[in-house]
C-alpha cells in the first residue's frame, strides 16, 4: 500500500465517522453526502493500485519485448 492509497482510507473512514455523527444529529441529508465521499475515497485507492499494477506488467511486458525483439536502427 502507497501513501496516498493510505491518506485516502483515513479520508474514507474520517468521513464515515463524520457521517455518523451527521446522522445521529439529525441531519441525513448531510450524512449521505459524507458516506458518498467515504466511497469517492476508496474507490480512488482502490484505482490507484490497480494503476500502479498495470504500469509495472506494462513496463515488464515492454522490457521483455524488447530484450526478445530488439529494434534495429532506422526501423519503425
């Protein structure tokens, strides 16, 4: 886990007690908001790492590849 997927999972669970406490004082409306931002934050993380996978089979597959077929000079 990065850094930033661990700042935004205390964001998560910041705004989940948030809501909570929204909730419990009456403001629903409110709560919702702060439940859907809870959601916004882990998916983000979520996102991130599978961004951070897919580069590094990407970057992998092309240093494969390229030790495989190496380009010649002037090809294309």
């Amino acid at each position: 886990m990065t850094s930033d997927q661990r700042e935004l999972l205390i964001k998560a669970c910041e705004s989940l007690e948030a809501a909570k406490l929204l909730l419990q004082g009456g403001f629903p409306g409110f709560a919702v908001a702060r439940a859907y931002y809870a959601m916004f934050y882990i998916a983000q993380a979520f996102l991130e790492g599978i961004r951070i996978i897919l580069f590094q089979t990407f970057c992998s597959n092309c240093c494969i590849r390229s030790t495989i077929h190496p380009r010649r000079e002037g090809s294309h």
